[in-house]
C-alpha cells in the first residue's frame, strides 16, 4: 500500500489504485514545469555548445525565432523556430525528431513536422561538401508540409548564424513558451491535423 510520498511496488504490474492515484497527483505539478525544464536546457545551450560555430546553440534558435517573430509569424511558428534544435545536446544524430517529439504535444502538427524533417532539408545548403545528397529533401516532395519545411530552413535555420544580428533575448520568448507549453496536450483544436499554416506575412 502507498504510504502517501511514496508508491508500494517494484514491479509497475504489482502497483495499486492508490499507488497509481498517488503518481496522478504527483504528476501534475510536473507536467505544469515542463516550460521552466525547456528554459534550464535553452539556457544551459547558452553556456556549452558545438565548437566551431560563431555563435551558441540557443543563440541560433534565438535569432530563428528573432526572424519568424519579424517574419509576422504566430506563436506556434516562433516556439518551433525557438526550441528546433533543442534536441542537439541529448540526441546529435536525431536532434531534428527530437526537438519535435518536445513540442508535438502543444503545436499545430505542420510546426512538429517541419522540426521533425528540418535536418533533412538543411542538407540543401550543405551536403554537397561532405559528399552527400543536398536534395535528400525530394523524398518528401509531395508532403503538404515540403514547402514549409523549405521556407523554414531558407528564412529562419539557415540564416541564423550571424553574431552582428540583432537577436531578441530569451526573456522576450519565455511569456509565448509559457503559453504554449500549457496548453492541454493534444487538443484536436490546436494539432489541426491536415492543416498547413502559412509562416508569416
């Protein structure tokens, strides 16, 4: 029997309702600070990142979201430009599917899938130096999602890198992040699956 901090099994399957009513409980509280675990890792990108660039790592999502925000684009387009490469530090090889598996919860579900397939459409700009397929991206050519995709990495990834731009901090993103991580997880209303939005004006 749970003792009211902690649950009474070892084993999931040997759990009771109270165990599993007490996780429910507990729960909560930590699903409502998911937003301040996304900040801690986008602050943490400030002080380590990749060698060689010019830039840091959440100096670059800072300077995507920069251009979406001043592209006219809305929330969800400016939260997926911010957290895009969130994943880099935990999943290097797969950074892209992971930086969306964050926000697919609380995003239009055209944001989550231009994240998710944005590595393979920067390798436009790229791939041709290290010998491989810079039009990998055709693969998707007939998604609804290809030309988001596309716009995204030529507007806002690709041309964030410049260190003399006049990039919005990330105490002027935190009220928008906060908005959109508490949104109900899900909700119909908000994936709009089908739905391709446009990323600005």
């Amino acid at each position: 029997m749970s003792n009211g901090t902690t649950v009474s099994f070892t084993q999931m399957k040997d759990g009771t309702r109270d165990d599993y009513a007490l996780l429910d409980r507990l729960e909560k509280p930590y699903l409502a600070q998911t937003a301040d675990r996304v900040l801690a890792e986008l602050r943490r990108q400030g002080a380590a990142s990749l060698d060689g660039y010019r830039i840091t790592r959440l100096q670059h999502g800072l300077q995507s979201a920069t251009r979406a925000q001043r592209d006219g684009a809305d929330e969800d387009w400016v939260v997926g430009a911010l957290l895009h490469d969130i994943g880099d530090g935990l999943a290097p090889q797969n950074h892209d599917r992971f930086s969306a598996e964050v926000i697919r919860p609380f995003v239009r579900w055209d944001v989550a899938w231009v994240v998710e397939h944005h590595g393979i459409f920067q390798m436009l700009y790229y791939a041709k130096h290290y010998g491989w397929d810079e039009n990998a991206r055709d693969r998707f050519r007939d998604h609804p999602c290809f030309e988001s995709c596309a716009a995204f990495c030529e507007r806002w990834d690709q041309a964030s890198f410049d260190p003399d731009y006049d990039t919005l901090p990330l105490e002027h993103f935190e009220p928008v992040l906060r908005a959109v991580f508490a949104r109900k997880a899900y909700d119909p209303a908000v994936i709009r699956e089908g739905f391709v939005s446009a990323l600005g004006r």
